[in-house]
DNA sequence: CGCTTCTTTGAGCAGCATCAATACTGGTGG
DNA sequence: CCACCAGTATTGATGCTGCTCAAAGAAGCG
C-alpha cells in the first residue's frame, strides 16, 4: 500500500483531460485524491461479481478488463483497460457488480473511496461532468463493441478492435509510431469479440499475411491503417475523444 | 406541441423512482421541467447518427429504440425504450450522437431542454444521481446484450430479451399477468441480438411449441418464467432495479 | 531445461445465414 | 363487404462462417 500522491495519479489526470476539460480547482482536487496503491499480479481479480464495492480502481500501470462468467466455460470480456482508466466507475452508483473485473498483464492499480469521489462530485460539477462523462463513453464502447460482435464479420471485429486500443493507448502517451504494446492472448480475443480462440489464430494470420499488421512480436505493428479501418468499418466518433493525444 | 405538465411527466417519474429514491424537492423539481410533447409516427427518427442535439428525449407512449447502421442495409439494434426511458440522456454531455433513435411504435415524446436537465443536476445531487445512474443502467444493459450475442446461442438470446422487456415493461406498470405488449417484428428481433429475421421465426416457433410463450397475437404471453430463465441464463440483477413495481 | 501457457495447424461439422417462395394480417378504398 | 396492398410471418433448400476436437510447435519463465 502507497499514500496519494501526485505523481500517481498522473495517469487519471491525463485520462480525464484527454476527454473532458477540468477547471484548475477541479483538477487540484483531482490530484489530491486519497488514494492507496497496490501492485497486482496478471490474472487476479480487482473485483468480483455480485460484490457491493467500497472503492473505485483506477488502473496505473498495465492492463485490465472486465468479464462476464457464463455456464460451461464461457466467457464475455466486456472491455479492456489502460492506465488512466477507472473500469468500475459505476460501482460508485449502482451498489452490486453484475460482472467482474480483473487484471490482464501485472498492473498497479489505485484505490478510491466512493466517499472521496461522491465529495468530489458535489464541490466541483465539472469533475462531476467529466466523471459521468467518463462512464457515458464507456457505454458508447460498448454500443461499438454489440454492434461488432452483433454485425461484423470476423475479420472486421479484429481490425476494428485494434484500431481502438491502438487510439486508447495513443490518447495516454502508451503508443506511437503505429506500434503499441499487446498483451492479450488469443483467447481473451476471441472472448472480447465472440469467437473461439483458434478463428482469431486464423484471422491474425490473415492480417499478417495481407499485410495489415506486422509479425508477431511483443508489440502489435500497424502496417496499413486504411485497410484496417475499412475493414473493421471503423469510425473514432464513438470514443468522444476531446483532444488527440497527452504524448 | 405541448406545454409541460405533471400529468405529463409521469411515466418519466415513475421510471426514475422504480431505480432511485428521490427526495421531495427534487421530485417537484423533475415535475417542473419545462416539456415539449409531440405524437411521432411508427418508424420515424427522433435523433440520427452524428447529429449535435440541444434537447433530450422521453418517451412518454410506445416503443422507441437507438441503433446503428452498417454498410449493406446491416443494423444493429442498441436498446428498446418503453415509456419514462430517456433514451438519448447520453447526449447531455456527448455532443455528437454515435448512433440513431428511433419510434418503433407510434409514440409521444416528450423534449427535454439539455440546459434544463443541467441546472437540475446541478441545484439537486440526488436528481443528478439519479439521472446518472439511469445511464448507468443502460450501460449494463449493454454489457448483458454484448454477452448474449457473443456467448448465448439465438434460443438463449430471444428467451433472455423476453424475460427483460417484460420485467422494464412491469416496472412501469405496462405488464401484468405474464402478458405484455410486444410490438417488434422479428426482424427487430434479429438486428437486436445478431440474428436473421428467419432464424428469429424459426426460434420462437421452437419456444411455442415447447410451451414456453404463448401463440402468436398482439400481447407476448410467458408460459413457463422458469424454463425461459434458465434457457438464457437470466438474472435480472444487471437491471438494478430498486423496488419490483410501480403499477 | 523442463514446465506451463500460448500459438499454430488440420479435419470435420453445426448453427445460423442467405435466397426464394408462399401464406397471413391489418388497413384501405371502392 | 370485399378486393387489394404492404408489411410481416412462415417454410424449404443450400451452403458458408466459424466452432469443436485434437495434436504439435513456440515461447516465456523459474
């Protein structure tokens, strides 16, 4: 466990700002947040479903997502998380998670109390607006992501999702020059797009062969942006990004 | 056009008091909004895809429902709204609307000035709760439609949207007896849950003959709650509702 | 260097899409 | 009152997309 600070919070102030604008007040009370960090191991759960939480988690380092646990195995991740995020900002209105949330690679992770974030919300409304706001883009992505899993083929779903975690990464400074880290297996793919592990095996082979994206490495490569997004149909609008980039 | 009235607002009332509790005065100051009402015809838009609205809108009667449109006439159906729902509450602090709104029905439709709404939220924190809530709520019910369409097979995805639209419909006191209104086609069905308008018939002639629903007329008729429950794996938790019923 | 996790590849198949034709239903006007 | 019409529901035939099962490489890690 750390105590707040600053420089820890960096990666939310940055979030905040690459979507919303934040008054000078606002943005000190943001910055003196309580805050505890912890440093979690890949593939541990923040918060579970059916929990009634206490706190919200902003992710500092590295990635999360969120899931859904059906019979049998199956899976759904609802979204994946990148520094500045705060995956269960809406614990802070409804009381019990109905989906958990979990680390993807090691992350540190903060932890604030509702307490701290509902006394935010009513001493500066625009903190409070870029909160809500916050959330409300959440949902925008996963109006995105329905409309994939729902209507787009298999290559489409695949080019669409790294046209956006190449942006989200992008807006916090985690992404340049057509390259962005990749830690997701496979798996956690075809679970967040609705396919089986081994079709997105097949896909990304596809990819690399057409030369969209480059060879399997630690990074994910970009090699043609306007092939990707004409095959995943994908239009940023959905993001709500106020400005392009904090890098 | 109309002017605003408590009578008018009512089911926007009732809906927010089946999710929240509201304290007196800002019940009266949700009462007092000023309201335009207008009677819009089956299949018209109330909003479209990138438009920059300056008001919100209630549903007051009918069906409404927000979607998404793809290349080749493909759609994606986001949500269905029956009355009280705000479904474009979003756009309070979106600017640029990422998918349509729609009547399915006819319906009457209340407009909400967006500068209105605000000065609400801002002179009562339990109204701003509430509202942001609601649209926290719709988020939810985003995430549990991506896990159907990307993990449940089209039985387990018709039998969950049936439990659902019934118990929103019951909230408002719009279904009772296991019967309620259901005036979708199935190609509405289909563009909701990633399906085919056949493979829609198909299935709900499956769901008839096992004695699941009742046989085709205006009203959708629950037969067998348990066995429509378990076939898609439906647990009303991510509809955090407060109380079970207005009506 | 041995273990585990992840990726890759092959073979066979199932769920659901697509195309196409036919019935039904409610609403309309003669 | 009935014929007509547009939209919707139903049914059949066919085949593609992506799943499942299975096994063999790679890669990271202690």
């Amino acid at each position: 466990m750390g105590s707040a600070s600053n420089a820890e919070l960096a990666p939310l102030l940055r979030k905040l700002e690459s979507i919303a604008t934040l008054s000078d007040p606002a943005r000190e009370a943001v910055a003196a947040l309580p805050m505890t960090v912890r440093v979690v191991e890949a593939r541990h759960d923040l918060a579970r479903d059916k929990d009634r939480p206490t706190h919200c988690c902003v992710v500092l380092t590295g990635w999360a997502c969120r899931c859904k646990l059906l019979d049998e195995g199956r899976r759904q991740i609802l979204s994946f998380h990148v520094p500045g995020d705060i995956p269960d900002l809406q614990s802070l209105h409804l009381k019990v998670l109905d989906h958990s949330l979990g680390t993807v690679t090691q992350c540190r992770v903060g932890f604030l109390p509702h307490e701290a974030l509902r006394e935010l919300s009513v001493r500066f409304p625009d903190a409070a607006s870029a909160l809500w706001r916050d959330t409300l883009i959440d949902a925008s992505i996963f109006r995105e992501w329905m409309t994939g899993i729902g209507r787009r083929t298999a290559h489409g779903r695949i080019a669409h999702i790294i046209c956006e975690m190449y942006l989200k990464l992008h807006a916090v400074g985690l992404a340049e020059n057509d390259r962005c880290p990749w830690p997701v297996t496979q798996t956690d793919i075809g679970d967040a797009l609705g396919l089986s592990n081994v079709h997105v095996n097949r896909v990304l082979g596809d990819l690399r062969a057409q030369g969209l994206i480059g060879p399997r490495e630690r990074d994910l490569v970009i090699l043609d942006w306007d092939a990707l997004r004409a095959l995943g149909e994908f239009d940023e609008t959905y993001l709500h990004m106020e400005r392009k980039a904090a890098a």
